[in-house]
C-alpha cells in the first residue's frame, strides 16, 4: 500500500493507494486510489499528527512506501512550509510508518509528477498547440500560494524539478499592472508573483480595484459575514456572477497577469511538450481563463509570439492531481521485482 500527501497551506489531502496498478520499480504507471482523507492544514501542529489521525481513522493499514508534496522548499528529508508554521521531518515518519522509503518533495514537484498518467478527461485544453514528444513541459498552479515546476525530457521520461518562481519579482505589462504593482509594494515592500497570483493575491488585486483595504465592508458583491480564509472564493464568486464590477476587473487582472506568467514559465522551460495550469483557482475560474484573455496574455511576448502558438495548454481539473503525483513517487521508491 502506498500513502501519498498533498499539503497545502489551507488544506492537506491524505490518500492510501493500491499496489495492484503500481509496476514495482517503476514511476509511469498510475496507482489506484483506495481511500482519501481531507484535512483543514492548520488544525494540526505537525506532519506527524496528520498522517497519525488519517491512519487512526482508516484503520491503520500496512504502507510500503510514502510520499508527501509539501508547500514550501525541501533539503533532503526536511521542509519549512512557506504559510504554514511546520518544520516538516521526514525522518521520525519512517519510523512511524514500519521503515518503509518515505519522500519528503515540494508539492509543485509532486503535482508535475501526475502529468503523465493523467487522462484526457481530466484536462481542459485551453491551447491544443502541437506537443513535441522529445519536448519539456512546464506547471504553474495558484493556490493559496504560486507554485511552478519544470518538466524535462530526458531520454523520453519527464524529470520534474521545483523551483520557487512564484516567489520571483511580479513584472508588470501594461500601466493598470504597473500602478498596481506599485500599492502592493507600498503594502509589502516588495511584489512578488504569488503577492498578485494566489488566493490573497487576488484579495490584494480586489483592494487596488475596489480602492479600499476594507473589501468586506465596501464591496456589494461580497458577503458580509464571509470568513477571511474565504475571501478569495466570494471575491471570484463575485466576479463571476457579475454582482460588482470592481470584482470583474480584479479577476479580469488577475487572469491576465496569469496567464503573462505562464507564458515567461514556458519560455524559461522551452516548454514544447506542454504547459499545465494546476492549484485549485484555475477549476473555479474556468470561464474567465476560457475567454481568450489568459491565453492573449501568454502568447504576447514578441519575437517569440509563433513558439507560444504551437504549446499546448491545459488545465488540470483533478482535484486530486497532487496527490496522485504523490503517490507516482511512492511507487518509484518500491524496490524493483526479482526477474522471473
């Protein structure tokens, strides 16, 4: 049995999953989910007291092997979660779980270890573009926070690397970006990416748009006795319904300079295999990313306008992407079956 982790900054989803479909010594095939929990992250003090209340309340089964994608930067077997007060170990959960290989890797390396097992019903083509097999590809998801992963191909098989480019500086295209840019870092100090592209950064892109810090008092289309955790959802809710029209041009911005990222992370990747867009805003937002201004934005970027063109885009509408990715990694840390 494998436990694969997907741990996010809001919520961390635990799953165990069947070895039958998993070929041993092998990361290509797509293990099968037997039982999945889902967690709010900040209820627990630590990794450990997660993994023992999931295994608590499903009785405990026998694991072979573990991966948990985690959000933030990995050393070895030990993580600091970016917006989450953890100092994740590894190690003491090898213990715990039978002495069984046990991965410790960035969510965002995680998630791009599902892109070659998922199956078509589970992306939305937003590009059809023509994928080069000998090609990498590259993903972007906004969560709760920006993550970005490569994919390289080598000999064929995708290699996927973390990186922590959400985290890079924001580079503002158009003067609605640029004075936007410029309150943030009055704001923060600086503006990075995940500052526009996340969760709170769409609540920072509805302050500018709205012209108050006081989104919940001053805005129609919002609630007001929504919850700060859920302050994202009812600002696109909004948006999507077309209840406020502040709330329109801060998701109209906010897809833009998406879709403006994504396109400088194929460039930087070559990403002629593919870009996948991931995290749990896209799905929620599928209209507005649908309209053609996520992808005008991507494409923008003279001389290399024709390149853009010919990558295939899609947006990963499993909810459980991570997780699955997760446990593709278990699978690969299961020593190899003795030949027949």
């Amino acid at each position: 049995m494998l436990l694969a982790g997907d741990i996010g900054g809001t919520r961390a989803r635990l799953g165990l999953f069947d070895l039958a479909h998993a070929r041993r010594g092998a990361g290509s095939d797509r293990p099968r989910l037997r039982v999945v929990r889902e967690f709010v992250t900040l209820d627990f003090e630590s990794l450990d007291e997660l993994v023992q209340t999931f295994l608590d309340e499903t009785g405990g089964a026998a694991v072979d092997a573990a991966c948990f994608g985690v959000a933030g930067p990995v050393t070895g077997l030990v993580a600091r979660l970016t917006n989450v007060p953890w100092l994740v170990d590894a190690a003491p959960l090898a213990d715990r779980l039978g002495g069984g290989p046990v991965d410790l890797v960035n969510d965002l390396e995680a998630l791009a270890s599902a892109v070659p097992v998922l199956e078509a019903d589970e992306l939305v083509m937003l590009q059809e573009g023509i994928a080069q097999p000998s090609g990498n590809a590259a993903l972007i998801a906004a969560g709760t926070g920006l993550g970005e992963a490569l994919l390289h191909n080598v000999d064929g098989r995708f290699i996927p690397a973390a990186s922590e480019g959400g985290h890079a500086d924001f580079a503002a295209r158009t003067p609605r970006e640029a004075a936007l840019a410029e309150e943030i870092t009055r704001w923060f100090g600086r503006v990075d990416n995940e500052r526009i592209l996340s969760g709170p950064g769409l609540v920072n892109v509805a302050r500018f748009t709205h012209g108050t810090t006081d989104l919940v008092g001053m805005c129609r289309g919002v609630p007001r006795d929504v919850d700060a955790a859920e302050l994202p959802a009812a600002v696109s809710t909004s948006a999507l319904e077309g209840r406020c029209d502040a709330c329109v041009e801060a998701l109209e911005i906010f897809v833009e300079a998406y879709g403006a990222e994504a396109g400088n992370l194929a460039l930087r990747s070559v990403a002629t295999a593919g870009v996948y867009i991931g995290g749990g805003i896209a799905p929620r937002i599928l209209p507005f990313l649908e309209r053609g201004a996520f992808m005008d934005a991507f494409r923008d970027k003279e001389p290399m306008v024709d390149l853009l063109r010919t990558l295939p885009v899609a947006v990963i509408i499993n909810p459980s992407a991570g997780l699955l990715g997760a446990a593709v990694r278990a699978a690969a840390r299961l020593p190899s079956s003795p030949p027949s």
